[in-house]
C-alpha cells in the first residue's frame, strides 16, 4: 500500500509518454522529416543553387559567385546548338510519350484478356523497367552498333536492305533520333502499361457487362466505356511520362552522347556537356532552367489532376 | 408460348461441382418470375445464363421460342438490372438512358423523345444531367430501370435490384418495382435471396437450392403447399416446424400453432402438451420457444401468437395447444419430399 502512492504519482506523465506517437501532432512530423530532409537536401537546395548559378559566370576554375544578370541566358540562346537542344527535347519527349501511350492502350488490352502463357507476357513486358536504365540502354548500343548491329543483320538477310550493307543507326541524325526515341519508348512502356492494365482491372466488371447486355459491340465498349474511363489514370501516366522524357539524358547520354554533331542533343545532356564536363557551370545551370517552366506547368497539371480524382 | 425457357440448364465452373444442376422453368408471357435461394443456390448464375453472360455447360436456353445458346447478349434483346446497378459512372443519367439506343442503332434524333418517355416513367426527368455518383441509392436503381426500360425488351432481368437500399426504401422500391412492371407488362425474371421480396413481388417463385430447382408455384402454394423440407424451411420466418414421427416428419407453421381453445374442433384438432420454455414480445407477435417431448424431446417448436391471442402462457410451465389437422404437412424422413398425411398415433395429449 505504502508503494502506491509514488507510482501513481509518475502515472499520467508514463501515460503521456506512452501515447506520445498515438497524437497526430507528434506523429505526423516525424514521419515527414525524412523525405522533408531529402527533399530539401538533394531537391531544393540544387535548385536554387542553378537557378542561382544561372546569373553569374561561375565556371569550375573560377568558382566565385560573380553575377552578371542575364548575360549567361543570353549567351546560352545565341548558342545555336541550344536551340537544336530545345527543340530536340520537345521532339523526344511528345513523339516517344505518342507512342508509349498508343502502344500501351494496346498492351494494356491485349494482357486484360484471358490467354495461355498469360504471365510470361506480362513479365517478359515488365522486364525493361526492371533493367537498370543503363544497362538496358547499353544492350541497345550493342543492337544498334554500326558494324556488328543484330538488326542490320536481320534486315539484310530478310533481303530489306542489300547484303553486307549497314544502316549506321547512331551514325546518321535522323535514324540517330528515331534510335534514341525509340529506347526511350521502349523503356517507358513497360510502367504506362502497368498503369493501364491497374486502370483496366478496375473497371467493374458489372459495368462492362451492362454495356455488354446494352448492345454494345467491342469497339463501342472500347471507346464508349473502357477508353472514357481509363481517361483520368492515363492522363497522370502520360504527365509522369512527359516529365520523366523531358529531364532525361541517360539513353541520349548512353547511345549517342548528343550526336551526330547534337542532332540528338537535348536539354537535360546539353546541360550535364556544358555545365559539368564543359565546365561552365553557369552556363549550363542556364540551359537546365530553360526546362524549369515545362517542368512547373507539367507538375501542376499533375496536381491538380491528382487532386481532383481524390474528390470523386 | 413461353418467353424464357430452360432445358436441363447446367453450369460447372471449376471442378465437379455445378453451380446449376439441371434446371427447367418456362415463364408465361409478362409474368412476374422470382428465382428465390440462398447465396450459392445457383439463382444468380442461371439468370446470367438466360442474359448470355454465362455459357450453359448442357442444357438451352431459348427466348421467344428460339434457342439462343449461341446468341451474345445483345442479340437477345434483354435487359438487365445489376445489383450494383452498373451505371456508367463517367456518362450522365440521359446518357446513360441512351447507351442502348445508340448501341442498338437508333437515329440520333429520335432518342431524346425516347429518353423523355423512360425517365418520365420512373420520374427521373429532373435528374438527366447530372452524373451517377451525385444520385442516391433509390435513383440510381431507378436510372438502372430507366436504362433497361428505354430499349423495349422481351425479358427484364433484374439481379437483387433491391439489396443496396437501405430497409426502409427497399419497401417503398418493392412497391415501385411492382406497379412499374404491372404497367409496362414485360415479362420478369427477379433473382433475390429475401423470401418477403419473393412472396411480394413473384406471380410465381423458384425455389433453388445447391443448383437445382425445389418447387416452382405461386407464393400461396410455396408457403402453404411446401414440396419438401428445403422449402418449408427457407419460406417463413420463423420457418415451420419439423418434428420426428413414426419415420416420417411432421410439419406445422409456428402461426397455426395456437393454444388449444382456438383451434376448432371440427377441422380436426391435434392437440399437443407444449413445454413452453422462453417467451418473446415482438409487439405485433408474441413468440414462444418450446418442446413437445410427446413427440421429440430435444427438437424445438416456435409457436407465433398475434397479439389478439391474450392467453396466459407462462415460461417453464406445460401448456395445451393444439394445430389443426388440415395445417400438418408430411415428409419423407430421409429423401425430405412431401408424402400423403400419416395418422399421428400416440402423441395426443
């Protein structure tokens, strides 16, 4: 009895204690903390550091903070490969995003259905996103080689091309660009498909089945009900896709390193040659921040898309 | 001739077990059909066989006379409610009205009309713009009807229609779904696992159990007239009572079991020596939960009273009731079918 007392005592701050992480106020921040850390560290503070950087003249021999207003952006435009570099992007970007999201919708569909080898289709399709980048890209270099290409092979002896003939793919700017397009397509299919098929799967099947009993032959079911109401998750895949293209240069880098003289160039490796091996800091924080309002515009379309399929 | 038809219907899904185990049932022409059972008693999937969303593994199905096994679904010119309702949820309710129209090639110009006279039939006609998510339970059943109204079908299909609603609106929909069927006279096939549902709505029922159909007739002759102890059983609330005797079961409804006195004598009263052991006041009813050990001793009996019975019953004591002899129903002991009256030796009080 005469113990009783001191433990009572020390009860309700053991209980506070004991509750602590069962109060939102405390749990809540905690578990933000480390991607808040992150995401200030390797995200924020690189930002405003190249966009500052994009102001001055900065180079990596001279590494003072000198700024000289838009000089560095002006200089960076009056830079014709620059301009190749943004147009470049665009076209990258849209003509490999068209072909995920055409060549997905196809996929997507074609796995929905009920067929033998069902999931080796659907593994060996996953397979790409599961590759490290580089190292899928670098099996690509090897197919895409300009003396020992397997597709070169295949095309002479089907007898599409003349025997012995090569079609140099990384070597000429047009079918340098198709190359590199083509990659990046292929790289991000297997998720916008993934995606899809989620999106698919989660129509309800009663659903499917009213259109069914309501007359509708497959394409009308195809385009008046499964299309309209993949819509939403397709439109943030696409986004997802687009920004992804947009900033990246690992299959460009890989294959091509932006040539044949820059015809595959693009923003984010123009950026990485300029800024990092070229050592021009400045200039090329400049080039990277020409993607910035792509990228803001991208994002908050993403956002808002987000948010509003929370509502309904 | 009959609109739907069944022959020797069987559906095996996955190993030997058939979900439908030969079952025939013809409905006559704008009848009011309910396929009634418990959850896996093969309703739901011999209605997707008639709609032509499941394949009969034997058997047809014809409609209209003709056998339409081979036919998809919208070529059977059916329409179907879905227990989930199924609507579009990305096309307005008008949208959703005109699915099928478009589907079945009507002209552009002709469908608002069409439209205009479905949703004015359920009144829904304030409700077109908007989408299925901003629409209650009870509307969205009656877009659901709308939908399956607006094409002029043969057949109405319509899958536990009523099981989202909430209790008190499923009375008033019950009611709806009656009058609206009555007016546009099209034949129904109902599936639903609520026999009040099935007594309230069917102009005949089909009972189903593990795949096969346990009688067909009107609710009067379901109820009263059960065709074996699945029946007797799975009609009524509180199911009727079913007591062993000299090889055979006996079986009364818990309402025809009354106190001796108010049972007459000249329909041939059967008196009992009831152990009454629980008494429930349900307002309306008064339920007593008891034994007759002259008969079975461990078996209980339900007796239902209305409350206009004032007899004194007291829980714990004996008590002499009595059921008359027209209201016993016979049952063969191990097939469970219903066989001729039996003399009840010996067990008179």
């Amino acid at each position: 009895m005469t113990t009783a007392a001191p433990e009572a005592a020390t009860r309700p701050r053991e209980r506070n204690r004991r509750y602590l992480f069962e109060r939102e106020g405390v749990l809540g921040p905690l578990l933000l903390l480390p991607s808040v850390a992150y995401l200030l560290a390797l995200v924020g503070f690189p930002l405003v550091m190249a966009i500052l950087y994009a102001f001055t003249d900065i180079t990596t021999g001279n590494p003072a903070l000198h700024f000289v207003g838009i000089d560095t952006f002006k200089a960076a435009l009056a830079d014709p490969v620059t301009r190749t570099s943004l147009r470049n992007t665009v076209v990258f970007t849209v003509i490999s995003q068209v072909l995920v999201v055409v060549l997905s919708v196809v996929l997507a569909f074609a796995l929905r259905a009920n067929f033998r080898g069902k999931w080796i289709a659907r593994f060996l399709i996953l397979l790409p996103w599961t590759t490290p980048i580089a190292l899928g890209t670098i099996a690509w270099l090897w197919m895409l080689d300009s003396i020992f290409s397997p597709i070169d092979w295949v095309l002479s002896h089907t007898g599409i091309t003349s025997p012995g003939s090569h079609m140099f793919w990384l070597g000429r700017a047009h079918l340098a660009m198709g190359s590199v397009i083509a990659v990046q397509a292929w790289r991000m299919l297997p998720l916008a498909t993934v995606i899809l098929l989620a999106g698919l799967t989660s129509i309800p099947q009663d659903v499917r089945e009213a259109a069914e009993i309501d007359g509708a032959g497959f394409w009308r079911r195809m385009f008046g009900i499964d299309i309209p109401l993949l819509l939403p998750i397709s439109a943030v895949a696409l986004l997802f896709g687009l920004v992804f293209s947009f900033t990246d240069m690992t299959v460009v880098f890989v294959l091509t390193r932006g040539g044949p003289q820059n015809a595959t160039q693009v923003l984010a490796s123009w950026a990485f040659f300029r800024g990092i091996e070229g050592g021009s800091l400045g200039e090329g924080a400049a080039v990277a921040v020409f993607m910035f309002p792509v990228l803001a515009g991208l994002a908050a379309l993403i956002l808002r898309m987000v948010s509003r399929a929370e509502v309904s | 001739m009959a609109v739907v038809e069944t022959r020797g219907v069987r559906k095996v899904f996955v190993g030997d077990t058939p979900a439908v185990d030969g079952v025939d049932i013809a409905t006559e022409e704008g009848e009011y059909l309910v396929l009634l059972g418990p959850s896996g008693s093969g309703k739901t999937t011999l209605l997707r066989m008639i709609a032509g969303l499941e394949r009969p593994s034997e058997g047809e199905v014809l409609i209209g006379g003709r056998v339409v096994n081979d036919l998809p679904p919208r070529a059977r010119r059916i329409a179907m409610v879905f227990q989930s309702y199924a609507l579009y949820p990305h096309k307005t309710v008008a949208q959703n009205i005109s699915f099928p129209l478009a589907a079945g090639g009507m002209p552009k110009e002709r469908r608002p009309e069409r439209i205009r006279w479905a949703s004015s039939l359920l009144g829904i006609d304030h409700l077109l713009e908007r989408k299925p998510r901003q629409l209650s339970g009870g509307e969205r059943q009656r877009v659901a009807l709308a939908r399956a109204l607006v094409r002029d079908p043969q057949v109405f299909l319509l899958d536990e229609p009523l099981s989202n609603l909430d209790a008190k609106l499923r009375t008033s929909a019950r009611e709806d779904l009656k009058e609206f069927q009555r007016r546009v006279g099209v034949t129904t096939i109902y599936v639903t696992h609520d026999q009040v549902e099935a007594m309230g709505l069917g102009d005949r029922i089909a009972v189903l159990d593990k795949g096969r159909l346990q009688q067909l007739g009107t609710p009067r002759e379901i109820y009263h007239e059960p065709a074996n102890t699945f029946v007797a059983t799975f009609l009524g609330s509180p199911p009727m009572n079913l007591l062993e005797h000299d090889g055979a079961l006996v079986g009364f409804r818990p309402e025809h079991f009354l106190p001796e006195g108010l049972v007459s004598e000249r329909e041939g009263r059967v008196p009992f020596e009831y152990q009454v052991d629980r008494v429930e006041y349900l307002g309306s009813d008064r339920m007593l939960y008891g034994t007759i050990p002259a008969i079975a001793a461990g078996v209980k009996v339900i007796a239902r009273l209305p409350f206009t019975v004032t007899t004194p019953v007291a829980e714990g004591s004996p008590a002499r009731f009595a059921v008359a002899e027209s209201s016993l129903r016979f049952f063969g002991k191990d097939s469970g079918d219903r066989i001729a009256p039996q003399p009840l030796r010996g067990v008179s009080a």
